[in-house]
C-alpha cells in the first residue's frame, strides 16, 4: 500500500500511528494523518493556523481514549483510508511517481475531513 509514498509521506503515517497510539485511540483517525502531515510539511497548514500543536489537540479531543494503550498494529479509520486512496488517485493522474505529503492534504480536503481540524 505504501511502496509509491515518499519518505516524508512515510513518515506522516508514522507519526500518525504513533500519535493514536500515544493518545490511545482505537484508530488512525483522519485528525492523526492531518498531524504527520504538519511534521513534515507544516508549510500550507500554518498559513491557516494549523500548528503541530493544534493538530494534537484536535486528535485528542476527536475520538474517547481507550483504558489502556493499543499494542501492536492500529487499523486506520474509514476517512483515513479514504484519504490515502484518494492520495495515490491524485499523485498517478498528475504524473506524480510517489504520493507526497501535498497529495495527503489532497486527499484530507477530497473528504472534507479538514474543516474539522
């Protein structure tokens, strides 16, 4: 599934699971995605205000924590995976050989996820 994401796309993944897993969420949801992407390509979101910070605090607010934190592997959400399939569709119809963080964000406002963050 991710063999085409760059590194930095890679890495917006990890931080996102990483960021579920800290904030002991059942799923990679949306508002974590949103967070990688800040990491590595904060560049267009804080233009609209949408710091690292923000992100995390949105994530922590969007779904209820669980008890105890998830081991091993979380499943990433509906939208999430929606806004991962839209991000490779638009990264191979603009000729694009990897999927880029930009792609992500695409693939975020395709589904209208970011209006909540």
């Amino acid at each position: 599934m991710f063999e085409n994401f760059s590194a930095d796309s890679r890495r917006a993944v990890v931080i996102a699971q990483e960021e579920a897993r800290g904030l002991r969420q059942e799923h990679i949801e949306v508002t974590h995605l949103v967070l990688g992407v800040t990491y590595v390509g904060p560049g267009v979101l804080s233009a609209y205000g949408i710091t690292p910070r923000h992100a995390r605090m949105v994530a922590a607010r969007a779904t209820p924590r669980l008890e105890q934190q998830r081991i091993g592997h979380i499943q990433f959400s509906t939208g999430t995976r929606e806004a991962i399939r839209v991000a490779s569709f638009i990264a191979d119809a603009t000729g694009c050989p990897t999927v880029e963080p930009e792609h992500l964000l695409a693939g975020i406002l395709s589904i209208g996820a970011l209006e909540r963050v």
